[in-house]
C-alpha cells in the first residue's frame, strides 16, 4: 500500500470534512443565519441614523462574525471525537499538525468564508460605502481564519469537558482581541480617509504566525486532551 | 556540603519546607504593608498638580506591576510543569493564579477610584486599563479551564499550554491596544531618573516590597492546601500530625 503523502492528507481530511457537513447543511446554515441576525438586531437597538450605522458597521459586522464563529468551534473536532475517529487520527504517521491544519482550513470554508461572502450584503445594510465594503471583505478574508485557528486550539484544549461551549469562549475571545481591533480598524481607517494598508498588513502578520503556530499548538493540546 | 535542590521538587519534602518558609514571608509583608501605607499616607508630600487623589497609586501601581508579573511566573511555572512533567511546577501555577486574578482586580477597581477625580470617569477605554482588562480575562480563562477538567494531570497541561499561549500573547495584546488608543499618563518611574519626590517613592517601592513577599505566603499557602489535595491517599499525608488528629 502506498504512503499517504502530506498533501493527500490535507487534501483527504478537508474533503472528508466538507462531505461530512454537506450531508448535514444545517450545521453550516445555522452559523451564518445567526450572523446575519445579530447584525441586524444592532439597528432595531440602537436606532437607524444612518451616520450613526455607518460608523458602527465594522465593528458590528466583527464582533458578530466572532461570535459566529465561536459558535461553530463545538463542532471542529468533537464529532471526531465522540465516534472514535480522532483516536485513529493520532495514529496515522503523518504529521499532527498538518492534519489539524485541514481541519481548520475545512472549519473556515464551513465557518468563515460563508461570513465573507454575506459581509458586503449585511455591510450595505449599514449604508457602508463601496470602498469600505471591498476593505471590509479583504481584513474578514485575513482574520476569519486566524479566528477558526485560535478556535482550534480553544475547541482542542476544552474538548470532551462540561460546559466546553462557554468555556472555548472564555479561553478564545481574549486571544482573539488583536484581530478584532485591526479588522474593525481596517474599515474605520478607510471611512475616515485613511489608508487601510497597516491593518490589513498587521492582520496578515497575525495570519502568517498563526498559520506557523496554532496548528502544532493545536495539536499538542489535542493529545493532552485525548490521553 | 552540597544541597540537593532537587529534593525540593517533591511535593512531600517541600510541603513541610513551605510551611516552614510561610511566616518567613509573612510577618515581613505585614510589618511592610504597615511602614508602606504609613510613608504614603501620612510623610509623602501631596501632589502639586493630582492632590491627595494620587496616593492611591501606591496600591494600584505595584499590584498592576505584578499582575503581570505573576502572570509570567505562572506561565514560567505551567512551562516547566509540561517540559519536565514536574508536578510541584504545575501545582505552583494553579497556586499562584487566584493571587494574580485578585491582583488585576485590584489594579482595575483602584485604577476605576483614581479614574473618576482626575479623568471624571470611572471607566476610560485607554490601552492600559483595556490590557489590564484582558488579562484579568486571561486569569479567568485559566482557572476555568483547570477548573472544569476533573484528572488533575490534564488539568495541569491543558492549563499549561493555554498560560504559555497567553503569555505569548500578552504582548501582541498590549501593543494592538496602545496603537488603537492611548490616553493613559506614562509611566513616571523610569529608568532614567524620576520626576517623583523621594517619599513617594518609598512608599511606592515598600508596598511593592510588601505586596510580593505577601504574593509568596499566600502562593505558598495556597500549593500546601493544593498538595494535600491531590496527595490524600499517599502513605506520607496519612502521617501528617495535622492529618492524624
């Protein structure tokens, strides 16, 4: 039998995990039914100035988009988990940390792309601006995925305990702030007359080195988790 | 003759060395909690431009310092705990986490007494207090998390890893909140001089003086009661005079 190369792993695992959820969309639905709804609960409670809105609509549009994706976090490996196929994981020779890697990149095409793609339409809800809106879609196309990365690790340290939902929230959203103030600050700079190029370039940084650590971080506590 | 330090890494010689070394730490953090408050109340000078407002900053300057102090010795604690799987290690960073809580508890409320005179608010969202914010978050996070893992050694390395990640982003934290906004006074002991009068810092260097040897009894108390704890079935707990009774 052949070696599975790392390539055909990643490739493996995402494509597992995408027909895993496609079988079941609703899981998917859910999360971005819930981001639209918290953004636009934001006008009915705070009033429709229109100023007003378009001053608030990045950080709106952030916080619920890390909202949503806390909600989704349960799921990343605790399915896995409860039907024993995360034991086999940890078995397979390949590396673990490539093999959470794909994991986190299916995460995010379920979790954090489908909030990208809806973004411009919540945004023109706001009355943002067509500038704003391509800003906005380019800082959540780099921080989403720090967001499922960070999860990650939260979702793998909390995994099996009681209460672990609120708990991933508590241990994630603090570590999750730097990517909040620079992609609601992306979007702020450029409605002010400012160049959005120092966020977006901070939030790649923040992409780059957490593409470099949260997977073997990740993975570490997985096996802390499973022992 | 050469000490065996290591005899110390032993939950049950080192718990009869910490009860010992309590008192050491103790007394003196009390007599300091007394000549620290004494210097800042009664022979530092009142502020030219802050008043009799300032001296609030005795307590809250070196119970911030050392919120994130402890935070890092915590960290450095967890660390050692996973690498060399030491036990005591672990129990120290359980031990000193509620100690480093309280303190940016206090940090934030006395920050809040001092905030409402000279800014006229109670809450400012400037980088410092925000950060000072985020890690008493952090504190939280890790004592909720040991707390809701039942086996103590996940608790521990779980715990761990999750302070390591902490405390590597406890910088990245500081600086994306300074660079979002800043209206905090700078800080002014610096290393070059002081613009502060002799008495205040005193005071200031006293009670910091007192805060840490009281940050040590209490940790050391705190890892005994720990110790017990996870050691209640061993032969040598049984033993103990205070068990027996």
């Amino acid at each position: 039998m052949n070696k599975l190369s790392l390539l055909d792993l990643v490739n493996l695992v995402i494509r597992r995990d995408l027909t895993l959820a496609m079988r079941r969309r609703a899981d998917v639905l859910t999360t971005l039914i819930f981001f639209v709804l918290v953004v636009s609960l934001f006008p009915l409670a705070v009033g429709s100035e229109l100023d007003m809105l378009r001053k608030m609509a990045p950080g709106v549009v952030w916080v619920a988009a890390l909202l949503a994706s806390m909600l989704s976090l349960g799921r990343m490996f605790s399915a896995d988990y409860l039907d024993g196929t995360l034991e086999q994981m940890l078995l397979v020779p390949q590396s673990l940390s490539m093999l959470v890697l794909s994991k986190i990149i299916a995460h995010w095409m379920l979790s954090g792309l489908p909030l990208v793609l809806i973004a411009p339409v919540l945004g023109l809800q706001f009355d943002m601006s067509g500038e704003a809106l391509l800003v906005l879609v380019a800082a959540l196309l780099l921080g989403t995925p720090v967001l499922s990365m960070i999860g990650a690790f939260g979702a793998a340290l909390t995994l099996g305990l009681r209460g672990g939902g609120v708990l991933v929230s508590l241990l994630v959203l603090p570590l999750c702030i730097p990517v909040l103030i620079f992609g609601a600050g992306a979007v702020t700079a450029v409605t002010s007359g400012m160049s959005a190029a120092s966020n977006l370039s901070l939030l790649g940084a923040f992409l780059l080195m957490s593409l470099l650590f949260t997977p073997w971080v990740a993975a570490q506590a997985l096996r802390i988790s499973m022992e | 003759m050469a000490i065996n330090w290591f005899k110390y890494a032993a939950p049950s010689s080192f718990y009869g060395l910490a009860g010992r070394l309590i008192p050491w730490f103790a007394w003196p953090a009390a007599i300091l909690f007394c000549v620290g408050l004494y210097i800042g109340f009664f022979v530092a000078p009142t502020d030219a431009v802050q008043s009799e407002a300032y001296r609030i900053i005795f307590i809250h300057v070196p119970a911030s310092i050392l919120s994130m102090m402890i935070y890092l010795i915590m960290a450095g604690y967890a660390a050692l705990g996973l690498i060399f799987n030491t036990r005591l290690s672990s129990m120290m960073a359980s031990a000193l986490a509620p100690t480093g809580a309280l303190f940016a508890f206090i940090s934030l409320w006395t920050g809040a007494l001092w905030g409402k005179p000279m800014w006229g608010a109670w809450w400012v969202w400037d980088a410092r207090l925000t950060s000072e914010l985020i890690l008493l978050f952090l504190y939280l996070g890790f004592i909720s998390l040991q707390a809701s893992i039942e086996d103590p050694r996940r608790a521990d390395r779980a715990g761990a890893l999750l302070a390591i990640v902490g405390s590597v982003n406890v910088p990245i934290i500081y600086f994306s909140v300074q660079w979002w906004n800043t209206l905090h006074q700078g800080s002014s002991v610096k290393l070059s001089g002081t613009s502060m009068h002799i008495a205040m810092q005193q005071a200031m260097f006293t009670m910091l003086a007192a805060m840490w040897l009281y940050v040590i009894a209490v940790a050391l108390l705190r890892v005994r009661s720990i110790i017990l704890e996870r050691e209640r079935n061993t032969q040598w707990v049984a033993e103990l005079a205070e068990v027996r009774q």
